[in-house]
C-alpha cells in the first residue's frame, strides 16, 4: 500500500461495473478530482476515449484474457484531455473480482510524436506540405479513381537575385509571403506544397 500511494503512475482498482474502489495520490493528481469525488465516480465518467459500451466490451475482453496494455485519453476535472498508458490486471480469485491498473501520463510524449509526424510532412519555413508528403499524395491519387486531377505548378522569378543582392532572410520572406498568396488561393481540400527551394 505505501508503495502504491508513493509511486508516481497513476492507481486504480476498479469493480466490474467500472467503478472506483481504490485511487493513489498519483492518480488524484493527475486528473485533479479528489479521492473522494474519484470514489463516488465510474472509470466510464474519465476515459472519453471509449463509450460506455466500448469499455464494457473492453472489460469483458480483459476477463477473458486476464490483462491488457493500451493507451487511451482522459478527460481532468478542469475539461482538458491528457493521454496515459493503462497496464491493467483482472483478479478473479477474490470474493468481488477486481481489475487493478497503473496509468501513466504520456500527454508530453505524445505531444512530441505529433510534432515529429507534422515535421515529417510539413516545409518548416512556410508550414506547406513538403516534397515527400506531395508525392506520397500523387502516389495514392495515382492508385485512385479518383479523376480528373488537377496539378499546377509555380516558381518566383529571380529569387537567386533577390538573394543575391538582399540576403537569404529576404529571399525567405518573399518565399514564406508566396507560400501565403498560395495557400489563400485555392480550395480547403486541395493540397499546396513547397516542393523546392521556390518551387511549389
């Protein structure tokens, strides 16, 4: 009990029913209800992840398999969403089953994978599609039946001379102010990407 009241991932032990038996500090903490207001609650009222139903199929998969590892999405007592990995046991052997869980906060993890998959696909200067996320695009558009499709291409004239003469700073703004005009110029749907160093 001390170590589960000291660790820092959160604890929680929950009926069949989905309700609060038992919270460790962590846990209160994490989502910022009180023990009390957590013990009065069911697991259904936090994870906005899954419906009721959803959990339900999840808890009986639990009980046939005995434990599962998943990440999922808690709603706080403030309205804001946080991501936690749930380790999860179902024990059976008691007089009323259990399952005990330990939940940890991955929010910042997940914001940094999030980051990583934008970077990957994002021009950093402008924020525009990039070249690999464009040709991934006529890749898929190409395997479609999806047709007729539309491509347009643009470059700014003389940017090695604006360069030349101003610097690379004003070239990148002549670029980010063209990456603007283009991306206000055409449908929600469509797809604007910086495919070069001026070339759209």
């Amino acid at each position: 009990e001390k170590i589960i009241e000291t660790t820092n991932d959160g604890f929680f032990i929950i009926n069949r029913k989905g309700e609060f038996l038992t919270v460790n500090k962590s846990l209160v903490e994490m989502v910022g209800f009180s023990r009390k207001e957590l013990l009065s609650m069911n697991i259904f009222d936090i994870d906005i992840e899954e419906t009721e139903e959803e959990t339900n199929m999840h808890i009986k998969k639990i009980m046939d398999t005995g434990s599962d590892y998943f990440e999922t999405t808690f709603e706080t007592k403030n309205g804001n969403n946080i991501y936690v990995e749930v380790s999860t046991t179902y024990i059976d052997e008691l007089d009323t089953p259990i399952f005990n869980a330990f939940v940890r906060n991955i929010t910042e993890r997940k914001k940094e994978e999030e980051n990583i998959k934008y970077l990957s696909f994002h021009d950093q200067l402008t924020g525009l599609y990039n070249r690999r996320y464009f040709e991934d695009t006529i890749a898929r558009l190409d395997r479609s039946r999806k047709l007729p499709i539309g491509v347009i291409t643009a470059d700014i004239d003389n940017l090695k001379q604006i360069n030349d003469h101003y610097g690379h700073g004003i070239g990148d703004e002549y670029i980010k102010e063209t990456a603007k005009v283009l991306n206000s110029s055409v449908r929600e749907g469509d797809v604007v990407s910086r495919i070069g160093g001026d070339e759209f």
